[in-house]
C-alpha cells in the first residue's frame, strides 16, 4: 500500500512539474485498491473511497478495511493527502472464513462416515452373536419341550404301562441328558479343569456308547456298522465321550429311513460314515462355529460340532470332513499317536 502511495504520489510531483494534469481514470485502472486525494482542508478532490477518512492518521480502520494516508504530494496539483483503502483483508476473512467452514464440514463428514463405518464393524458382531443367543435360545427350548412333552404324555394320568411307552420315557430321558451335558460342556469348559488324560480302550468305550444309541438308530429303523480294532488312547474318557456322541448324534439325527452308519476304527484313525443328507459345499467351513447350524430340517441348537472342534484342538487330534448333499458325511478323526509329536 505504501508503494503504491509513493507511486501516487510521484506520478503526480512529476504532472506538476511538466505541467501536466492528473489522470483520475489511469489511477484506478493502475492498481487494486480504492483511493482518494486531498486538498489542504481535506476535502476529497477525487477517488473512489466512500468512507470519511481523517487525513492526519497515516493508518486507520475503518468499517474491517485498513486505509493508510500519505502526505507526499506536499500541495503538488492541490494534492496534500493520498488515501489508499485495503479491501483484500476482508476478501482474504471472507475466503478463510468459508474455506474454514468447508473443511469444517468436510472432515466432519468423513468422521461421520469412518465413526459410522466403524460403529457397523464392531457392533454388527455384537449383533449377529446376539441374534445367534437368541436363536440358540429358541432352538434349545425347542430341544428340551419335545423329550419333556414326551415324557409327560408318557406319564400322564391314565397313560398305560406299555413297553412302548416306557421305551419313549427312556429316550426322552436319554436326549434330556445329551443336552445337558453338551450345554455343561459348552458354559464351563473354561472354568472347568478338565480330568487328567488317562489310557482308555478306546473301542470298548465306542461300543459301550453305540449301544446307548441303538434305542434312537432303532426308532429311525438304522443300521449301525462297527469295524473296531483294539486301540489304547490317552483322554480323559468324559471328551472322548463328548466328541464321539455328537458326530454319532448328527449321524443319527440327519440320516434317512432305513440308512446307515458306519464306524470304524483302525491304526489310530476313527471314522464315523452316513447315509444321510449331507451338507452343502459352501457350508462346510462353517460347522464347527457355535450356534451354526448348516440345516433347518432337524433338530438341534448349533453346538455340537463345536465342542467336538474344542476337544480336538485341545488334544492335537486332526479332523477332516467329507460331505456330499443328499448322499452323506464323513467324519474322520485322525488320533496322535504316542511316537507323532507333530
């Protein structure tokens, strides 16, 4: 602003000189910034600041712009005083104050966004393992109300004695303590301690269980087949138990009319085969989640398979499943050996 007073201000001692008048329009084409000029009583004698400007503060503000006077001219054409107004710092405000505004805005979005997209990522698995509770809920009332509702009609006044009756007693029973203890299994597995691992004749305690379940294989007119080899194996009995009643379980549960099952077990490999629905391809990695279920068309809450995933992780025991839809699953169960230390 300064020099361009001076500039003013020369311009106009050099017009005197030569005698030469002033060119108002040259001025206000020559530089970005309102002016005036000033006689000896201050009165303005030409320019474009409409502001009342006191010509003896050589810098002042007025109405947010700086106007700055210069008194160079020293009566050359008249001229005493240059005022020059400075309007770019109310532009430059006004330009801060909406590009402020819009980033303001802008990364207030984007945090919306990222906030709101990272609410999704930790709340929607919240939310899917509470619907997955609730369907548990459901499913497992639903287990539990049919052996009851069974029982009860079983029981009930004027129910007679019958060996049938008395057979539908026993597998309600039966089924009662399956859920229970899978559910003890599932909710105190990490505060449980679990028995120390012992040797057990592993095929007799298949056989004992297989006839435990011949009761549900006869009702659904299956065959069970065993091909058992004499194998001595360290766990603790209760898992093995666990694991192998809820792969029989399945078996059972999704097998056909008049199907059958096979196991068999040889050189520390258990294998338990059936002819029933199988499951589908793209659902296989996901069976061994808790509360999954790969199918609606039976019964159960979801938790089997993974308790039999928690006990052979926990012993080192490899498993491996085969399943084609409509034609059956395989379960394959590769036991370590006392020599295999992988």
């Amino acid at each position: 602003m300064q020099n361009i007073a001076s500039k003013i201000s020369a311009n106009i001692i050099y017009a005197d000189m030569s005698g030469l008048s002033i060119d108002t329009s040259k001025i206000s084409d020559s530089i970005q910034y309102k002016y005036a000029l000033y006689d000896i009583n201050h009165n303005k004698i030409a320019g474009n600041i409409q502001e009342e400007v006191n010509t003896k503060e050589p810098i002042q503000r007025i109405k947010g712009s700086y106007i700055l006077v210069d008194s160079t001219p020293k009566g050359h054409l008249g001229v005493y005083h240059i005022a020059i107004q400075e309007n770019s710092f109310i532009k430059i405000r006004k330009e801060l104050l909406e590009d402020i505004v819009f980033y303001f805005v802008l990364i207030f979005s984007l945090l919306s966004l990222i906030g709101y997209y990272l609410a999704n990522l930790f709340i929607n698995p919240i939310i899917n393992e509470r619907r997955k509770l609730n369907t548990f809920i459901k499913d497992t009332t639903h287990e539990l109300n049919t052996p009851i509702t069974a029982i009860l009609m079983s029981t009930g006044k004027g129910a007679p004695l019958t060996e049938k009756n008395m057979q539908r007693i026993n597998l309600s029973a039966k089924r009662i303590s399956e859920i229970y203890k899978d559910l003890v299994y599932l909710f105190l597995q990490d505060n449980k301690k679990i028995h120390e691992p012992r040797n057990i004749s592993l095929d007799e305690v298949i056989n004992e269980q297989l006839e435990y379940f011949q009761a549900f294989a006869n009702k659904k007119k299956l065959t069970i087949n065993s091909e058992l080899e004499k194998t001595i194996y360290k766990i603790d009995k209760e898992s093995f138990i666990r694991m192998f009643n809820n792969v029989v379980s399945n078996a059972i549960k999704y097998n056909k009319i008049n199907g059958t099952i096979s196991v068999e077990l040889k050189d520390y490999i258990l294998t338990v085969k059936d002819t029933g629905i199988g499951i589908k391809k793209d659902r296989l990695k996901d069976i061994f989640k808790r509360y999954y279920r790969a199918t609606k068309e039976q019964g159960g809450f979801g938790v089997g398979l993974s308790i039999v995933y928690h006990i052979c992780k926990t012993y080192g025991i490899k498993i491996n499943v085969e399943s084609k839809e409509g034609e059956g699953t395989s379960f394959t169960f590769k036991l370590k050996k006392k020599e295999d230390k992988s």
